[in-house]
C-alpha cells in the first residue's frame, strides 16, 4: 500500500499546484472532463496491468481499437444490427483477438512483445484496410441510443465511464487480490518455475491476462467510439497502449512481474490525465505534452527504486544483525 | 622429466564455519597425467578454484616455476599457463569457433577503428584444430558441436595461450565411449608435447587409462597418493572412503506398510537409452545415492510431471498413476522438495502464508475467493510444529535462513495429503542443527505411512538417514542396498558403476 499511497499523494500534490496556479482547475467541467477521460483510459490499462503482472506486455491495444472501433460502426450503421447483439460480438473480438496472443504466447513460446507488436501491426493494416483508409462514423440517424447514452451517458452529472471503472476497479481488485487466480497470477508473474512446481498450470494463468486484456480493450472501444464518435483507421487508438503501459508502471507494475495493484493502476491513468489536462489549463505549448509526460513517469519510477533500494538495505542490515546473533545461521547465509 | 611446473604447500582455505581444504599438498610435472579424485564434496573443486586465480587460500603456499605466490589472480593464473576446460563448458554459443578462442584477446585491425581480424584469428586457430584432430573448422558456429567438440574448442583455447598446465574437471561425463576413447589420445598427445594435466573424474577406469599418478582427496585432506604401479579400482575407493560417519540414524516406529510407490521402465530424457525400475514402500525411508550427474534429479523431475516420461508408469499401490504435470502428480499424492529450492521451491517475494498454501489453495477458497483466515491458521500451525522460526506467517521467504526455507516448502506439502515425497538434496546448504530437525522430520512422516525417497550426494546422510538405499550410475539404478550392507564402499563402487564384490552381491541386484 506504500506505493499507492505515495502515488496518491504526488496526484494530490500536483492537482494543488495546478489548481493554485489556475483555479479553472477545479471547475465542474474541468473536473468531469477529467473523470470521463479517467474512465474511458482506466479501463483497458487494467488489463494492460494484469499482462505486466505476469512478466508480459500488451502492445496490441491501440490498434485493436482500430479494428473493432471500424467494425462496431458498421455494425450499427452499415448492418442496422441490433446494439446489444454488436456489443457482444466487439466484446467477443477482443476475446478472441487476446486469446490468439494468448495462444502464441503459451503454447508455442514466443515471446509477449514481438507477439503484441505484431498484432499492433496487424489490427492497425487490417483496420485500414477494411475501410481502404476511409474515416468512419456514426451520421445524424439515432443508432444505439440506448447503447449511447449507456456509454457516454451521466449519472447525477458524474460521466458513466468513470461509475464504470470504479465499479470494473472494484471487481478485478477483488479479482486480482482477493481471489485464487489473482494469487496464481502473482505468483507466476514472480517465479513462474515454483509455481509449476507447485502444481499451478501457468500457461492457463498467463493466458487469462491476455485474454482479459483483449476483452477489456473491446469494452473500451466501445466507450472510446461514443467518446469520439467516429474512427479514423490510421489514428484512432494510436499510442493507448503506451498510455496504459505508463499507467501501470507507475501505478507501481513491475516490467519484471509479479507486482502491481489495481487501485495503483487506476491512480496511475489518474495521475496521466491530470498532466494532460495541466499542460492545457497552465497554456503550457501542448507539443510538450509527452515530454511532461515522460518527465514525470521517469522521476516518479526513479523516485520509487531509490526508496525500494532504502528499503531493502534496511531489511538486509537488520537480517544481518540478526544473524550475527545466531552464529549457526550466520555461517549458513554466506555458503549459499 | 622431473621438472616441476607447480607445487601447492599446506593449501587451506576455511569459510566460515567450514574448513574446506586442510594442508593440501600436491605437485605437478612437466609433461604428466595427475589424477584427481575423491567423493562429492571432498574438495575437489575448491583447489581447483584457488589453482585458476578465483578463490584465494587461507594459508599456504602457491610455487610456480620456483617462484613463491600467496593467492593466484585469474590474470596471474593465466599467465602462468594454468587452463580449464570446464565440467560446465565456458563457451559463447552464439559466436564461431575462433572467436571463442580468442574471447577477450581478440585480434584487431584497422588501428583505432578497433576491428576485428577475423582472418588473423582463424588462421590462428586453424592448425591448433588440426593438431587436436577435430573435425570442424574455425568458423564454426559453437551452437552446431557436440559436447565433445565443444571440449576440443576449450582445449584449444588453453594452447592458443601456450598453456603449461591443463586442469580437466569431470571432462568425459557427458562424453560416448568413442568420444571418450579420443580425449584420452588427445591428453596422451598434450602430455608428450610436455604439457601436464590434472585430470579430475569420477571414472575410475580413465584414471587407470591415462594417469601417471593419482591424488586422492578427502573431506579437505590429502589421503594418499598412488603411482602408475600401484593403482587399482580397490586401492582408490579405499583411500576415497573411510571416514568416521556421526549416527544419524533414527529407526522407524512402525513395520513397513504394503503397499507404496512402483516406478516401472521409467525413460527420462536426460538418458534415453536407459530405463529405472524402482519401488518405495510406504513407511520407508530410500535413499537415492549415486555421482552427481547419474540422473537422479531428472529421475525425481521425470516422476513428478515436470520433465517429459518417454516410456514407462508409475504405480500407486499397485493402480497405475497417469502423470503429465506436477498437478497430475500433486494430486495423486506425489509431492517433491526441489533441489533448487529458492527457484523451483519457494516464491522468495511471497509470505510464507502464501508459500505454504500455494499448493493446496482451492482448499483455502471459496467461490475462488480466498479465506485468509483459514490460510493463516493453516499456515501458524505449520509453522510451529515445523519449528519455522520468523517472526510469523506474513514474512517474506526471502528473508529466512536456508532451513527455514527449506521447512516453508516442507510445510507447503506436509498441509496436504502426502503418499510419497521425493526430496532432492533436502539439506544442501543447512546448518547442522536445522538438517537433524528436517531427518526427523522426514522418519516422521515415514511412521504416519508416507514413502519418501531421498536424493542426496551427502555420503553421512545418505547411510545415517536411509532404511534402504538405490544407487544410480549414468541413468540406471546399478544396485540396491539393505541396512546390513550399507558401507560407504559400497555405495560408491555401485556409484561408479562397479559391481558389489562377489561375497557381497545379493539377489537384490537389478
């Protein structure tokens, strides 16, 4: 919790700084904007969170947006099919398209980057493909009011992609903390080979991230298409991978695996969009927007080692302390 | 031919706690064959270790071409023409040939554009090659050779330095019979080019082959020495044995039950060519003895699902037990203590509530939901009548001393349901108070009808601690031994392969 609660803080600190510099900060609007741009990131980098979890990584994302955002449209506009029917079967793609990589992945060995790279390559051409390139939309008709005003709707002013992170976070935090494949998952992502020989089938536990991963995305396409409400094959979804990747990191996601908490990753799309907004509302030249971005993630995981570092002196200083007292013991740590 | 090349006097080195070399003497010559034997742990390695510049003696004296040296560096080591050709090959297989032979002392082209002369450096290496006989060429990939090329890769390396002194550890344990019958033709060519080599092995039967004179160590000491004339496969186990063993020994509580764990033509893919009957009764202890390296843990690794079975079964009480994974295996009862415990055994990062129910964590769960409460009596009561001693259940594993550690992975098993456990080195790394602990442990769960098998290179343990023991030599069980007929000199000439002595060959031979 240590790690969270420092993210908190820093999240705190930096929204103060804004807010006293412009106080537009704190605007209702402003504040909403936010929120709704927090739910519509928070959801799949949850599901990138959980492939980092593992010792993994899902590059694939961003452009499975693409894919199934070009899809879903023409599911609604071009084919007039009924919208829960076309949300189930974008949810299903996401699904099937996670548990490709899943496969390739598990079963034949290869390794998570190349893997979802290449999917980022393939979805994207695909996607661009299908539409020759052709940006697509929804026209002024009333397709999917009910799935509309569902996914990019308010509930007592509060935007409906944040009630449904915080109730998605709440679910994969019991998922990932409380249940037994979140403990399967933890320990794979940490010794992937004591967990085999503790009868744990980690091909399935690795699997089931990509999978969730994939199925998470297909859910946010859906909200990210009402978001913009058109999709534009060749950008559409570009670098939201890297965004969620951001997010998990300093959500506290370890690239070696086998750390990492939802609320850390939910903090972490938080923080993300806070600096976005900061680089807007100071009239800071919004072509430093990644360059802030980059800053902050590079301080903030540095910041983080170095206390890890402390930390684990400490812990081996006081083991060392122990051992000097229990001679046997002592002699034991230096042999091995 | 008498002159001397290198003179070790009174080598000891202590680490703390262990006197790992004691006033070991030893002496090479120009131009001869030494061999170097002694059991597992005798302190073969060590010596080696202080020869190449790695470990530095406690006391002692280094003499090199008359010169007095008190610690070698591995650049000093190097220099004064000292080479290894390692038991685990040293070798970058990504790079050819020459390349390895020349790793960190390329030859360069081009001035202070710093190029490689791939040219230069495979002439080089070309006539060594020959002058080996291999069969492959300069540019080679190492990927493509054998074993047995590989070795002659390394060989070379050693004369590409003009090395006076070749140290060859265990070089023949991977090698066929023909492969082996060459490198022995190789060492007779270096040795009649001048070059000495101490030849460290196991096989008795090589060291009569080429050998000019054989050293023997045991527990830190030199224990004898044998020239050309008086060597025989008696004479070295003679002096490799014969040390006092402590009574380890609990006796069982209870008869031996029916029933337990018959392991029939089991192929493991480490050696393909040979099979391993074994039976392990319920209430027994059976201690699987053998060289390092005879197959033993792939034997465990086989039977517990975690390598591939090519041919054979596994019999539960008579049923036959289907066994792909280690679930399969935890399932029906089968459970093993890796040898490796911080990597195969222990989540290191994780509690040791976690480590202990990992295993069994569907029982801690309900809807998939875990209990932490039940997890967490489990996991106290583990920990106490194990004697784990943290601080409690919520400490890292990482933090524990190796018995400790090793009782967490105990305790992982000992909460479920055992039928049969296969330790693998139960006590490598453990001070002596936690190994008594853990050998109760092991008779305790023995008298409640558990069959263990024990795999352990630990000569005192293995005949302290065994009812019956199974000795494995190059992927087959090569005998099995009763309590009556436990010696250590048994144990190793079934080791090395040898027959039991006539008066003592029985009819449990298989």
């Amino acid at each position: 919790m240590r790690k969270e609660l420092g993210l908190l803080l820093l999240l705190v600190v930096v929204s103060a700084i804004t807010a006293a510099i412009n106080p537009l900060f704190l605007s209702g609007v402003n504040l909403l904007d936010m929120a709704n741009l927090i739910g519509l990131f928070g959801v799949f980098s949850i599901g990138e969170g959980l492939t980092i979890i593992t010792g993994g990584i899902d590059l694939s994302i961003g452009s499975m947006f693409a894919l199934l955002g070009v899809v879903f449209v023409d599911l609604l506009t071009e084919y007039q099919m009924a919208w829960p029917l076309a949300l189930l079967i974008i949810i299903a793609g996401g699904v099937l398209l996670g548990g490709l990589q899943a496969f390739l992945i598990t079963r034949l060995r290869m390794q998570p980057f190349i893997v979802t790279l290449c999917g980022l390559l393939i979805y994207r051409g695909a996607a661009r493909y299908y539409t020759t390139d052709s940006t697509r939309g929804f026209g002024y008709g009333d397709e999917a009011d009910t799935l509309r005003s569902l996914a990019a709707g308010h509930l007592y002013g509060i935007p409906n992609t944040f009630l449904f992170l915080v109730i998605l976070a709440v679910v994969m935090g019991v998922v990932l903390h409380r249940s037994v494949y979140g403990r399967y998952l933890f320990a794979v992502g940490k010794n992937e080979e004591a967990a085999r020989f503790s009868g744990i089938r980690t091909g399935l536990v690795i699997a089931g991230a990509y999978v969730l991963s994939g199925g998470l995305a297909g859910v946010s396409t859906v909200l990210l298409v009402f978001y913009t409400n058109s999709v534009s094959p060749s950008s559409f979804g570009n670098f939201y991978e890297l965004y969620a990747i951001a997010a998990a990191v300093l959500g506290g996601c370890s690239l070696r695996g086998g750390e990492g908490s939802i609320i850390g990753i939910v903090l972490g799309t938080a923080l993300l969009q806070v600096l976005q907004n900061l680089v807007n509302i100071l009239g800071i030249p919004s072509s430093l927007n990644f360059a802030v971005m980059g800053t902050v993630i590079l301080l903030g995981v540095l910041a983080d080692q170095q206390l890890q570092a402390r930390r684990k002196l400490a812990a081996a200083q006081a083991s060392t302390a122990r051992a000097a007292a229990a001679p046997a013991l002592a002699r034991q740590g230096q042999q091995t | 031919m008498a002159d001397m090349l290198l003179e070790l006097a009174g080598i000891t080195k202590t680490y703390p706690g262990v006197v790992a070399l004691d006033d070991v003497s030893l002496r090479v010559m120009r131009g001869e064959v030494l061999g170097l034997i002694g059991e597992n742990g005798a302190g073969k390695s060590t010596l080696m270790k202080i020869l190449g510049g790695v470990a530095e003696p406690t006391a002692g004296v280094i003499r090199i071409d008359g010169r007095d040296h008190r610690a070698l560096t591995v650049a000093g080591a190097t220099r004064a023409g000292i080479a290894f050709v390692h038991q685990e090959l040293n070798l970058f297989e990504n790079l050819d040939v020459a390349s390895n032979v020349f790793i960190g002392r390329e030859r360069l082209r081009g001035g202070p554009l710093m190029l490689l002369d791939n040219r230069a450096q495979h002439a080089r290496v070309a006539p060594l090659l020959e002058r080996l006989g291999a069969d492959f060429a300069p540019d080679t990939p190492v990927e493509l050779l054998s074993i047995a090329q590989r070795q002659m890769v390394e060989i070379a390396k050693a004369l590409s330095v003009d090395a006076r002194v070749i140290i060859m550890d265990e070089p023949t344990s991977s090698l066929t019979l023909s492969e082996t019958e060459r490198l022995l033709r190789v060492v007779a060519d270096l040795k009649a080019a001048g070059v000495a080599i101490i030849f460290i092995t196991h096989r008795l039967a090589e060291i009569m082959t080429c050998a000019d004179r054989v050293v023997v160590l045991r527990d830190g000491r030199t224990v004898g020495e044998l020239a050309r004339g008086e060597l025989s496969h008696g004479a070295m186990i003679r002096l490799m044995i014969g040390r006092d063993l402590k009574s380890l020994y609990l006796p069982p509580q209870s008869e031996p039950r029916p029933g337990g764990c018959d392991i029939a033509g089991l192929v493991t893919s480490a050696f393909p060519d040979r099979s391993i009957d074994l039976s392990v009764r319920h209430g027994e202890i059976l201690g699987l003895a053998g060289l390092v390296g005879a197959g033993r843990t792939s034997f465990a690794r086989t039977v517990f699902g975690i390598d591939r079975r090519l041919a054979g079964e596994v019999r539960l009480d008579g049923a036959p037990v289907r066994i792909a994974s280690p679930r399969d295996a935890i399932r029906q009862g089968i459970y093993l203590v890796p040898e490796d415990r911080k990597r195969a055994g222990l989540v290191l990062d994780m509690p040791i509530r976690e480590n202990i129910t990992l295993a069994d964590l569907l029982h801690h769960a309900r809807l998939l939901l875990i209990d932490r409460g039940s997890e967490t009596r489990v996991a106290r009561a583990q920990a106490a009548s194990l004697g784990i001693k943290a601080p409690g259940v919520e400490t890292q594993a990482v933090t524990l001393s190796g018995g400790n550690q090793q009782k967490v992975v105990l305790a992982k098993w000992l909460s479920m349901q055992p039928r049969v456990v296969i330790f693998d080195e139960p006590t490598r790394g453990i001070d002596v108070g936690a190994k008594t602990e853990i050998y109760a442990l092991m008779r305790g769960l023995a008298d409640r009808g558990v069959a263990i098998a024990m795999i352990s290179s630990d000569m005192e343990e293995v005949i302290g601690v065994s009812d019956r023991i199974a000795v494995m030599h190059e992927g087959r069980i090569s005998g099995v031994l009763d309590r009556a007929r436990f010696s250590e000199y048994n144990v190793l000439r079934l080791a090395i392969g040898q027959a039991l002595e006539p008066a003592e060959t029985a009819e449990d031979m298989t």
